[in-house]
C-alpha cells in the first residue's frame, strides 16, 4: 500500500481525551483475521462506537458530526497492549494522518510510522491546551510541520517541538516504506559494494 508524502498538515481534529486507550479498543481482536488492510477503518474504536445491533451511539466522538479532519487527538499512554498493526491500519483506514498524544506506546508509534501515521508526542500540558481549544471551538485548526517537527494551534500563536526518528522522518517526508527507501540510495549501495568488492 503506498505511503502519503507527509510534509505539513492543517485538519481541524478528532478530540478523544481518554487515557491508556489499548490496542483492543482500538481495533477488537475479533477483527484481526481479515489478511488485508480493507474495510478496517470501518471497526476503528468498534465497541465504543456501535451499540450490539450494530447501530451508531450518539455519544461517541466519531459519530458526533461536530468533530471532523485528519487528526486524532487522544488521552495520555495510547497504543498499549498488544502489537497488532490492525490498530494503526483501522486509525489510517478511518482518514486519520496524525494522533496526538502526550505519551505513545512504543510499539503502536512504530507501527504507525511504518503505515504512514505520524504520532506527534507533546507535552501534558500542551495537549490540555489542545482539547479546550477544541472543546471552545471543535473547528480550531491545528498545523502539523514535519519539516520543523512542531505542532501548532495557529488561532492562538501557540506551538511546540516534537521528536521523531530522523530515518522515519525522512521516509514520511518522501512517502516511503523500508523497501522505499531502499532503492531510493540504490545508486550509494552499488558503489559502497563496488568500492568493497576485493
């Protein structure tokens, strides 16, 4: 599946200010079977947003028309719990490019930044700031600048730094997987092995 260049994003957000949100809730175990990546975004958050008929609730957030774009924004400690990269390919399924968190499960951060998710990772504080932005205002921007690795809330003049992998920056930037990447400095390693051949 190919991987979105990600360079700058400005999405207003998906508020969901609930803490140690696991990879269970994220995307059930029952879902797990399916060997492709389609139709995933579907079940994202599956038992939190659909009642035992299968019918939407009201009170969750992804069924609040209020709350819209490319953004996750979520409680502290999200992604425990299992290594499943259905949970990263239920959040890109749904149109998410972002979660934001003021901690991330390491696992979950992995996996998605290998499927083109950027995890931006702030502070407790500045995350609170976030969810009463939203909270006055659910259309509140945010800028997300890869590039400059900060994360802003533009209405406010406010922002903050954020930390990434410099290898997995470099690939979200270009839109490339591993295998991406690869090739892309195919040129170096053909004459690394040249140069290293005798």
């Amino acid at each position: 599946m190919p991987i979105d260049k990600f360079i700058t994003l400005e999405s207003p957000c998906v508020p969901l200010p609930i803490e140690n949100v696991d990879t269970d809730q994220i995307i059930p175990a029952r879902f797990l079977k399916a060997t492709t990546r389609d139709g995933f975004g579907d079940n994202l958050f599956c038992d939190w947003r659909y009642d035992k008929n299968g019918d939407p609730k009201a009170d969750f957030v992804l069924n609040d028309p209020t709350y819209s774009g490319q953004i996750l924004v979520a409680g502290k400690n999200f992604g425990s719990g299992s290594s499943r990269e259905h949970a990263a390919w239920a959040i890109g399924g749904y149109g998410f490019k972002a979660v934001v968190s003021s901690f991330f499960a390491d696992i979950f951060k992995n996996n998605a930044l290998n499927n083109g998710i950027l995890p931006v990772q702030i502070s407790d504080a500045f995350l609170e700031q976030i969810f009463e932005a939203v909270e006055a205002d659910p259309k509140t921007i945010i800028k997300i600048d890869l590039e400059n690795q900060t994360i802003s809330l533009p209405a406010k003049n406010i922002s903050e730094s954020f930390d990434i992998n410099p290898y997995k920056k470099k690939c979200m930037i270009n839109g490339y997987d591993d295998i991406d990447y690869l090739f892309s400095i195919k040129n170096e390693i053909e004459a690394w092995e040249a140069k290293n051949s005798n």
